[in-house]
C-alpha cells in the first residue's frame, strides 16, 4: 500500500458490513460531520462528500 502524499488526489469511502447502515438516525449523519470537521478537515482539501445510509463518499 501506497503512502498517503500530499498534492495527490484520493477517492475515500467506507460502506457498512453486508451492506448494513452506518447511519440509522439523522444525528448519525450530523456526528459524522462534526467529527469530519474535527480531525479530517484541517488535513485535507475536500471537493466533495457524500452521506448515505450504508456508506460515505
């Protein structure tokens, strides 16, 4: 596996086990992104996100 660099541009994602929700509620959701906001925004540029039930873009 390839180091995470600086300058490159990464597709993350991460879906449910057996495809099972990550998020059930619709605080689910706004948790993500305050711990989005927390640990990931000040180290990395996004260009786009996207939220849905069994997984996240």
């Amino acid at each position: 596996m390839e180091p995470v660099e600086s300058g490159n541009y990464y597709h993350i994602y991460n879906r449910g086990i057996n495809s099972c929700d990550l998020f059930s509620e619709e605080g689910d959701y706004e948790r993500f992104l305050e711990l989005f906001e927390k640990y990931l925004n000040s180290i990395a540029e996004v260009y786009a996100w996207c939220l849905m039930p069994n997984h996240f873009h």
